[in-house]
C-alpha cells in the first residue's frame, strides 16, 4: 500500500513541477509518467487523465490553502489592518512553503478562458476573491467610505499582494526577503492609506 501511495504523491510533486517550468497544456502525460519514473498506465490508474491529475492536485493543495485564509479572514476582531497583516504574511507564508505550485496557480489563472486548466482552477481563485471580499464586507464598520467597493477593494489587496510575491521571487527565489515583516506592515499601511484617501 505504501508503494501505491508514494507513486501517487511522486506523480503529483512531477506534475506540479512540469506544469510549473513548462505550462500545462505544453506537457504531456507520457512526460509527466517518465519524470515520475512509472508507467502511463499507472499514471492513469490514479488520475484517468491529465485534466484528472490537475484536478486532484488543485484539490489537494488548494483547499487548504482556502481554509487557512478563510480562518484568518473570519477572525477578524475590528482592526482590519491587523486581519489584512496577517493574510498578506499567510499568503507569503504559503507561497514559500509551495513556490512552484503558488506560481503554478497565478498561471493557471491567467490562462485562456475556455481552457481546460483555467475551467479547473478557477473555483479555487474564485473562493479565495470571495474570502477577501467577505472580509471587506464584514470590516464595512470600520471603512465606513467603502460604498460598494469592496470586490474592488479584495481585487487591489490581492493584486498588490500577489505583485509582491512575485518580485521578491525574482530577487530571491527562496522567498526570504518577501517574509519581511516590515515590508509586509508597509504594503499593507499603503493599502490602507489608498482606503482612507
């Protein structure tokens, strides 16, 4: 049973890492078996198909990652700037823990509309906008001049964020230097300045 599982989990850590140097739809099965030193068949025993390997990949990862700020986003106590802290440092901390599969899922969400691998990770981007924009919602109270702005409020916060991650990457792609806890406070002042101004 031990074997089965760690086929699978190989696959998986092959797949994530394809898909992130290459792109998705530039790799194939056969590629995806042979780094993963098993055969076609066995890839397909676990995944049907390329489409049901990044399926499970996003469920498996994803999830998480949405609960993770899901239960930042609803602990929110008053203080917005401290809540929006702490997801932009969870977002950092993730994208550190899973360099290549965080890149690999801004990718697949800029990718063609009606391609498969956007059709797949699309829920999940689409649950971690609502988390943002719930919070904005909840944190109305204390934003008092938000006037409907809140899903432009969650697309800024995200996009500012996700900007970050990126060029600190291209700095440093170990990500150490973007878990500065003072440039994390200062993306997020900034932000909050924007709000209030």
């Amino acid at each position: 049973m031990e074997v089965k599982t760690d086929n699978r989990k190989n696959i998986l850590n092959c797949a994530i890492h394809l898909f992130y140097q290459k792109g998705y739809d530039a790799v194939g099965v056969q590629e995806i078996a042979t780094a993963a030193s098993v055969t076609k068949p066995t890839l397909y025993y676990y995944f049907k198909s390329k489409l049901g390997l990044l399926e499970a990949l996003l469920k498996e990862r994803c999830e998480p990652i949405c609960d993770r700020l899901e239960r930042i986003a609803k602990d929110y106590q008053g203080e917005p700037k401290d809540t929006l802290y702490a997801l932009a440092c969870e977002l950092v901390d993730i994208a550190k823990e899973d360099r290549e599969f965080y890149f690999l899922l801004l990718s697949l969400n800029y990718s063609a509309r009606e391609n498969e691998a956007f059709k797949a990770v699309y829920p999940y981007m689409k649950r971690m906008f609502h988390i943002t924009t719930a919070f904005f919602l909840q944190a109305g109270d204390k934003l008092g001049n938000m006037n409907g702005r809140q899903e432009q409020f969650a697309i800024a916060f995200q996009g500012i964020i996700n900007h970050y991650i990126l060029v600190m990457d291209e700095r440093d792609s170990s990500l150490e230097m973007a878990s500065d806890p003072h440039a994390i406070w200062e993306l997020v002042r900034q932000f909050m300045y924007g709000i209030y101004s």
